[in-house]
C-alpha cells in the first residue's frame, strides 16, 4: 500500500480534516488535521493499515506491541495481531498510561512483567513533535525492554529515529510536513477563521483565551 493509497483510506473514513483551523497538541495551529478518532472505529480500514506497519517489523522478532493510552491501545491491538499472523506465534499487546502529572509514561497493570528482556515495538498514530513516542520509549528501555523500533500511522512532523531516542527504525505509513504556526504569528487567527472545537485543542484554546 503507498502513500496515496493510505491517504484515499483516510478520507473514505473521514480521518482527514482540511481547509479547517486546529489546535494541535502542541498548540500550534494549522488547517489540516489526522482525525484518528474518525478511523477505529472502522474495524476493516484499521486492520488494512495495521497490517502495513506490522509488515515492516515482521522480521524483527517483535514480542510485544506497546503504545501511549488512549488511541494507540487499538493500535497497538491490530498491529500485535497482524504481527502475530506473520510470526505464527503469539505477538502480545500492552499500552503505557501517563503519568499523574502528565509529563511521562508507566506501564502498570502488570504489563510491566512482559517488557524486560523483550524485543518491543512501540507504534503511535500521529508524531507531532515525537514526545510522547520518546517518553514511552524510554519507558520500555528503563524496564529492560528492547525497543526495535517505531511504527505510526501518520508522521506529520517530520519526526526522525533520532528525535525519540536514537532507535533503528523509523516507519511511518504517510510522511507529510504539514504547515503550522505559533498563535501570535497565525494567518486564521488574523482572518478571524473560527476555531474547531470538535477535533484538537480547540476547545481548551477558547477557554484560556475568554479566562
């Protein structure tokens, strides 16, 4: 599957909003936005894409298919499973949680037990800036697991193995470097273009802003 054809699977599901004005994560705005709450539920176009990333880490004797709470846990399901079809063996999958401070990751629900000594593959939806990729990884390595590599479904911000910790592999299923701006400097800000508060920060970013 190429690059085009994930893209036309995205918007067949209405994954993949455009000409909008979004908040990203990182509070940074642009007008294109990865809606992966509009994919999982759509059991067959998930699977399909999995199995793309699962195909790119068959060789690399993957035990466990860990990935940050909350998408990335149906993720990490399908990928693990897929993985598991192409090993014939079972290929386990677990999630990290964040932390109560929200600054980092622990694996708990005795998913812990599984990490130490595994080959892990950590998988995401969408990198932005990679934090929370590089967080769970250096989860995995703090618990003896060995991280092969990361798989994602969208890399948007030009993310490289480097930037989330210096792992061997890198694969991402669309690789686009969408445009973005710092608030003060925001073009739709300045055209007055309405804020969507369905998708993104959106809703937090109007909040702050009338407090």
């Amino acid at each position: 599957m190429n690059e085009k054809e994930v893209w036309q699977v995205l918007r067949d599901v209405g994954a993949l909003i455009t000409d909008s004005h979004i908040v990203y994560t990182s509070l940074k705005h642009g007008s294109t936005y990865f809606n992966k709450d509009a994919l999982y539920p759509h059991t067959e176009s998930t699977s399909r894409l999995s199995r793309e990333i699962a195909n790119r880490f068959a060789n690399d004797d993957v035990a466990v298919v860990i990935a940050p709470a909350i998408g990335g846990v149906i993720l990490s399901q399908w990928v693990a499973h897929h993985l598991s079809q192409y090993t014939k063996r079972e290929v386990l999958a677990v999630y990290a949680e964040k932390t109560e401070n929200g600054n980092g990751f622990v694996i708990r629900r005795g998913y812990e037990k599984l990490i130490p000594q595994a080959h892990v593959l950590v998988v995401e939806d969408v990198l932005t800036t990679g934090a929370s990729a590089r967080r769970v990884i250096e989860t995995t390595r703090a618990l003896g697991g060995k991280v092969i590599g990361l798989g994602v479904l969208c890399n948007r911000g030009g993310v490289t193995r480097h930037d989330v910790g210096g792992i061997s592999k890198l694969f991402g299923l669309v690789n686009v470097q969408l445009e973005t701006w710092n608030e003060t400097n925001c073009p739709l800000c300045a055209q007055h273009v309405p804020i969507n508060t369905d998708v993104g920060k959106g809703r937090e970013f109007l909040a702050r802003k009338s407090a």
